[in-house]
C-alpha cells in the first residue's frame, strides 16, 4: 500500500471529509458505549443535551470555550509557523499568577496597596499576563532559531518547571492567609472579575474578548505581511529565508503572540471564573488547544467552532455520566477520535491510497 499525491481535491471530496469523520466518530465511541453497557442512542441524546440542550448547558459550555478558543489560537499562530509550542498549560498558569500578582495582591479594599482605578489596573492585569505568556514561550524560541533545539521538547517540559512553579508561590509569598491552609493566590478585586453575559450563569465577557482575538489573529495571517512572513516560514523555513524572509525574528514574534494568547487565557479565567489561582484551575486547557488548532484545520476562526464542540462534549459527558453511569472519559474518546478521523479524512483529500 502507498500514498499517491492527488492533483487536485474534488470540492466534493473536500465537503464529505468532515461528514466522513464525524460519522467515523460516532462509530468508534458507539462501540465504547456499547462496552460499557449503555444504549448508544440514549447516551448520544445525554450527550447533546448535557452540551447544548438548554440555556444553562449552553451556557457552561461557553464558559469552558473561552479558554480553549485563546490556547487553540496560541497553538495554531505557532503551528503556522511550524514553532511547535506545547507549553500553553505553563503559558496559561504564568499568566494567571501575573495577572492575580498585578490585580490581587494590593488591593485598594484592603487599603494595603494599589489605589489605582480599575479601568488603569484591568488593562495593566491583561498586559502583565501576556507579557509572562510570551516571556515563557521566548526562551525555547531563541533557542530553536539560534541553537536548533527542540523546542516540543522545551516548551513541554517548561510545563512542569511552571507548576512546581506556581506551587511554590502559592504556599509561600501569594498564598491567601485566609484560605485556610488551602493552596490558593488572593483573590481579584470585584471591580476587576469580568462581568456576566446571562444572569443567574457563569458565561463572561471572556467570551466576546476570545472571539475578538480570534477574528485579529485571522486578520494577522491572512492580511499582513507578518501573516505573510509566518505562512512562508511555515511552509519552507529554507526557501522563505532564500527570499528574503527574517526567519529568525517571525519565530521570536510568533513566540511572543502565541505566548501572550496563552496568558491571557490564564488571566481570563481568573478575572472571569475563579477569581483567584490553584493548582488545579486547568484541566489541561494548554493541550486540548493543541487538539483545537488541528480539528480547526490552524484556522482561526475554524478554532472558535473547534472550541464550543469539544467544550460541548466535555460539558454534556459530566451530565451523561450522572445520568446512565458512563464514564466519562468517553469525552475523551470522542474527542481524540475526532481528532484523528479529521487528519485521516483531510490526508484522503489530499492523498490516494494505491495497493501494488
């Protein structure tokens, strides 16, 4: 068996990838479903539901978006550029420590520190974010385009640096003295939290700032010459410097974007959700990102779409679980098998498989 490099892809072929791969999908987790001893029709009816059957589920889900869409976006401006960054989870906490040590720890309530406006602090907060975002992501992106190390292997193992990191400073000088001897940061100020979309539910303005964001970052690649520069070094690093392209310095940018749009999802979660920081306020939103960008096809606003739907699964497997006791890391499954049947179906679009 070998692959044969198509011509052209049919607009046909191109429209049933993703309906193959959908359907691929279900079937993969049905037989799972079926293993565990659940009806597949009633626990795909759970699912959606749980996901997007009401308002509130609708509305959780959103909220479980909002990060996701902003790590998705700093995994598909880097993947762009082939700068494969998979350090968003310590990008994210980075920026949710500085946003918490910049909007938190003097508080004007307190009368212990900052006095400042929230409207001067907020802005102050998010920059602080992205900054530590960026500043995480720029080290293994010199390295990369000045020494030719591996920055998959930098940037996953500066996760863990990160998290003993915050663990650290979450015992020790940013720990709340009132928490108990829980390991938890101060909390944000009230005037600085993001306000509430729909009342009575936890979705934020987050939401509208992440869709924002997404819509800039399509708009950097698609009408600048920056985009530009990043989509040719993406394409060929070799050629693109052959033409004229500053390799060096759109990889140290594209570090600097894709690691402030880390941090400043640590940083909107906190202003708009927790409140504060913990070890545990990510469920591992740096790498569901990863899987984001890719089912987008690294495209931006592909990663807002990306990012309800599997937000939706993560969301509606909680309320399945509850209601006919299967497991929930069914979501998971969905989601991987998602992952790879859009990578099969899109390699099949652009590939003929031929048997000798």
């Amino acid at each position: 068996m070998r692959l044969e490099k198509r011509n052209r892809s049919s607009a046909l072929a191109l429209l049933l990838a993703p309906v193959g791969a959908a359907v691929f999908t279900l079937l993969v987790s049905g037989l799972l479903v079926l293993w565990a001893g659940a009806p597949v029709a009633q626990t795909y009816g759970l699912l959606f539901k749980g996901g997007f059957g009401s308002v509130f589920a609708l509305s959780e889900t959103l909220t479980r978006a909002i990060p996701l869409i902003l790590t998705g976006l700093a995994a598909t401006v880097a993947f762009k550029a082939r700068l494969f960054n998979i350090g968003a989870e310590g990008q994210l906490y980075a920026g949710a420590l500085a946003a918490v040590a910049v909007g938190g720890m003097h508080g004007a309530a307190s009368g212990s520190g900052l006095a400042w406006s929230p409207w001067l602090l907020f802005p102050l907060m998010l920059a602080a974010a992205a900054l530590a975002g960026a500043a995480l992501l720029l080290g293994p992106a010199l390295m990369k385009a000045r020494l030719g190390v591996d920055e998959v292997v930098t940037t996953l193992l500066l996760n863990f640096i990160m998290l003993l990191f915050v663990s650290m400073m979450l015992d020790g000088p940013m720990k709340d003295p009132t928490a108990m001897g829980w390991p938890q940061s101060v909390a944000l100020q009230g005037e600085l939290e993001l306000t509430k979309l729909v009342e009575q539910t936890r979705v934020h303005t987050g939401l509208l700032i992440a869709s924002a964001l997404a819509v800039l970052v399509w708009a950097l690649l698609k009408f600048t010459v920056l985009g530009f520069d990043i989509r040719a070094v993406g394409a060929n690093a070799r050629a693109a410097a052959f033409a004229g392209v500053p390799v060096t310095r759109t990889v140290v940018l594209v570090a600097l974007i894709s690691g402030a749009l880390a941090g400043l999802a640590g940083a909107i979660e906190v202003a708009g959700r927790t409140s504060y920081v913990t070890l545990d306020m990510s469920p591992g939103y740096g790498y569901t990102g990863i899987v984001i960008a890719m089912l987008a096809g690294l495209h931006p606003i592909g990663v807002l779409a990306a990012s309800v739907f599997v937000a939706g699964v993560l969301v509606g497997a909680d309320s399945m679980s509850r209601a006919i006791n299967v497991p929930t890391y069914i979501a998971d499954v969905i989601v991987a098998a998602s992952l790879l049947s859009v990578l099969v179906a899109t390699m099949l679009t652009q590939y003929r498989l031929r048997w000798k």
